[in-house]
C-alpha cells in the first residue's frame, strides 16, 4: 500500500470517527439544535375567569410564556 493510499485511509477513517462522535454526542447529551427550548403544555380548568387568549404566563413574577 502506498503512502498516500495509506494517508487516504487514516484521513477517512480519522473522518468518520469525528462525524461519529459529534452525532453520538448530540443523541447521548440528548441537545435539541432547532428550537430545543420550547414545549407546548394543555391545560383545564372549571373556571378561566380573567384569562384571556394571549395573555403572558408568569412563575415568581417572571414571564415564561404566552
């Protein structure tokens, strides 16, 4: 095998290898690229009286959604 056969198949192989890994690390560390941080929640109640559509959510005075 020549030398630069040989360094073709450690370029390749050194290439899947990091592909890999970086896959592995976004399933495994369970990272959501596109729009990771949302998530839609249902809700009812008896009685909604002073809620209106659109309105903010709020946990300790901070706003968290809509």
């Amino acid at each position: 095998m020549g030398k630069s056969k040989l360094e073709l198949v450690v370029g390749v192989f050194v290439l899947v290898g990091i592909i890999s890994l970086g896959y592995l690390s976004i399933k495994l560390g369970k990272l959501e690229i596109i729009g990771g941080d949302l998530y839609e929640v249902d809700a009812l109640f008896n009685s909604a009286s002073g809620l209106k559509s659109g309105a903010t959510i709020e946990i300790a005075g901070v706003e968290v959604g809509r």
